[in-house]
C-alpha cells in the first residue's frame, strides 16, 4: 500500500498512550519505557508450535505495530500493515546458571533504545534454559500494552500452542483493531461526563501539596531494580477475610495499610498515591490488547488516633466516590493543573493492584509468568497479584532515590505491617505502626 493510503489509517492517540509518548519525549533515548515479561514453560516443549502461535498472536495485535509521529501540534499513529514479527532465539542451556544468564541478556535488551517513530514497538524470544525448560521473553514499549494485555496476548499463545499440539481447532481470533477504542475515548470527550468529571478532579486536588515520597525526587532511571516476594497462596485468603470483617473489600484494605506504612516510614499524615485502574470493563478495550491503564491520585489526610479498621473504611469510602471519574486520563489531569512537560507528580508511590486471572495454560507444560520490568519507576512501583501459587507482592523502585538496602527495609515493613493488621484491626494507628522506624520524609520536588 503506498503512502498516502496508509495516511489514511492515522488514528490520534488515547489519553493513556499520549501519557507515554509525553514521558518518552522528556528524554527521547531513555530505555526506560520498556515493559517485559518471561513465561518459563517446563515440560517437552514443541518448539515449532510455539514459534507460530507467538507470530501469529503478536501479528495480529494492532497496538504493536503502530508508528507514532508528529504532525503540527498533533501526534498520530499509523498502522505499519507488513505487521513484521522477528522472534530470536537465545541459548543458554550449557551455562553453569541458565537463568542468572538468562536474565542479564534480558537486562541488557531492555537497554535498547526506544524509536517510536520508526523501530518496532515490541521484540520477542525464545530462550532455552535446558532441553525441558524454555523462556518465551516478551518485551513492548508501554506506550502499546499495559499489564493486562500482556495477559490477553499469553492467553491467546497458550491457546494457538495447545490446539496445535492437541490437534484440534483454535478459537476463533478476536478482532484487536484500535480504532473501536480510540472512537470510543473521542466520544466520551465529547460528552457531559467528561465536563463532569474534570470538574470532579479539580475540585479533589485543590491546594494539593508537594506528595511525600520516602526518597529524593528524581528522574526515571534507566533501569529501576527490584525487591520481590511470593506470598504463600493462602495470604489472598486471609487478606480477604480481614477485609470481610471490617466490611471492605481486600483492595481498600490493602490500600489503607499502604497508607499507614506511608505513615510509618515517613512520619508525615498528608499522603497521596497513585493507583492504577484498569478502565475495561463495558468498553471497547476489554478484549484488545492495548495500553488503556489510567492512573488516579488518591488523597488522603491520616489522622493516627483512629484505629486502622477506621483508615479502612475510610479509602474504601474515597475508593467509592472516585470509581465513577477514574476514567479521566492522568496525563489531561496533569496538562490541567499545568504540569505538562515535566516529570512533576501528584502522589508518592504507585500502586498497581492485579485481580484478574493470571491462570493459563500450555498444553502438556508447566507455565509461570517471570515479570521483568514494568517500565518507567519515578518513585516506587507496588504491585500485588493474586496468583495460583501464591501472591506476587513486588516494589520496583527508581535506583537514584532508593539504594538495595533501602528498598529491603520498606518492602520488609510493609509485609510485617500487613501481618500486624490481621492480628491487631482495631489497633490505633500511631500504635500500629510505632514499632516501624520512620525514614525522613522527602516531598517531591
């Protein structure tokens, strides 16, 4: 197709890409925009199998082979229709570690430069760790997927592969075109609800502070590293049971325990965090993979005389309030209150909260998913996701605030406030958290 026909797939961009191509262009070579995961698959592995079900899934993904290009004070994306899929393969099979030479290869292909404009948007492998365990390695700029259409895009691979190895007849593929989803987002822009719920988000950050942060403010790094843990599966459970009896759901309680141990470590009670919002369900985007993942500041004031079951109750509240207005895009939020073009925030850490289902299956195999990079990490990344052997509980954090120690130290007071809030719910908060030592706090620049 020549040129001018393909100008005429130009699509402006969502709110959640254009927050992307925003944070990319304060520094064009930054790497750090890169997202990745691992799927290890144990088990005798049908290597051809594999290789087609992973080109013809990452084919078919529109949001993957877009270019993203400027044109007057507009930015739009074009669909590159050759949808090119190169999947290299990597061996380290007879190295004395497989997986620590595994995981710094894929450390270092996540330094590659990112071009927007002209470079793919995504780079597959398949990694061998020995004659029966592999690596499929995905790594996508966030600009075309967030966490969950990673998940719709293994789900679909594991698919393809277990109807090709089974000898049976797939699913029928879905239609993962953007345009519904863009159209989708113009016409909420145009509608009443959007007036509303800038109105909304005005009024909620007046006067906002400076966030606390419980490190120096700087720049995304171009790597962010990590403290992790796997909780045993039974912590969902008895998450949701604490939840239960103080009459909220696991994810206000949570949330609220994250505020107290902002509390804790930093000494301060004006705490804002950002939390990430799926923003799918009863819209276009439920079924494509793309990057549709908003984030929302949630505000509170911390009063450490109230028992935490009270701090409970309290987000679940603020939860309820914000839920019908999330839909508005942090990166128009930041353009309102003039923050545009620059790497100024409106919360400390961001909490990434994943309930979704992240089972599949791989014919014949033992499948688990390795997250490898989340992307850019101003401050600290929280994520926790309920899995079927246990509970991801994860703290990426940017390296030129937080050093390893530092890092261990907060991710350990945050699992032992967790604890302490299923023995002790009523427990005031000053209380509670006494026995965390506090970290001076920092106020982002």
């Amino acid at each position: 197709m020549d040129h001018d026909a393909r100008d005429t797939l130009a699509l402006p961009l969502s709110g959640p890409q254009l927050g992307m191509w925003a944070g990319q262009q304060l520094d064009p070579d930054s790497p750090s925009f890169w997202t990745a995961e691992a799927i290890e698959l144990h088990g005798a592995l049908d290597l051809v199998a594999l290789e087609d079900a992973v080109r013809e899934t990452l084919s078919a993904c529109d949001a993957l082979h877009m270019r993203y290009v400027r044109r007057g004070d507009e930015v739009v994306q074009t669909l590159n229709l050759q949808r090119p899929v190169v999947i290299g393969h990597e061996d380290y099979s007879n190295c004395a570690d497989p997986w620590r030479s595994a995981r710094e290869w894929m450390s270092d292909d996540l330094l590659r430069q990112a071009d927007l404009a002209r470079r793919p948007l995504f780079a597959s492998a398949l990694i061998r760790l020995a004659a029966d365990r592999h690596l499929w390695y995905l790594r996508v700029h966030h600009i075309a997927l967030d966490g969950f259409a990673y998940l719709l895009l293994i789900h679909r691979v594991a698919e393809l592969y277990s109807a090709r190895v089974a000898g049976r007849e797939p699913a029928p593929a879905r239609d993962w075109s953007l345009a519904p989803v863009i159209a989708e987002e113009a016409d909420y822009r145009q509608s009443q609800r959007f007036i509303e719920d800038r109105h909304y988000w005005s009024q909620r950050l007046s006067g906002l502070g400076e966030p606390v942060t419980l490190g120096p403010k700087c720049a995304p790094d171009d790597r962010s590293h990590s403290q992790r843990a796997l909780l045993p599966p039974a912590q969902y459970a008895q998450w949701q049971a604490a939840a239960r009896r103080l009459g909220v759901d696991w994810s206000a309680w949570l949330m609220a325990a994250i505020f107290a141990w902002m509390h804790a470590r930093s000494g301060e009670r004006d705490i804002s965090v950002g939390l990430l919002v799926m923003n799918r369900l009863g819209s276009a985007a439920l079924g494509v993979p793309c990057m549709a993942m908003n984030v929302v500041p949630l505000r509170l004031r911390i009063d450490p005389h109230l028992g935490f079951d009270a701090l409970a109750r309290t987000v679940a509240a603020q939860l309820r309030e914000q839920r019908p207005h999330q839909r508005y895009n942090y990166e128009w939020l930041r353009t309102d209150l003039g923050l545009a073009d620059s790497h100024a925030q409106l919360y400390g850490p961001v909490v990434n909260l994943m309930p979704f289902d992240r089972g599949f299956v791989f014919e014949g195999l033992c499948s688990r998913a390795h997250p490898i990079s989340v992307g850019s990490v101003e401050d600290l990344d929280i994520t926790v996701s309920p899995m079927t052997d246990g509970v991801r509980f994860d703290i990426e954090a940017n390296p030129q605030a937080y050093d390893v120690a530092c890092l261990a130290g907060h991710h350990a007071a945050l699992l032992a406030l967790l604890q302490r809030i299923i023995a002790e719910p009523e427990c005031r908060i000053d209380v509670l958290t006494g026995r965390i030592d506090p970290q001076p706090a920092v106020r982002a620049a």
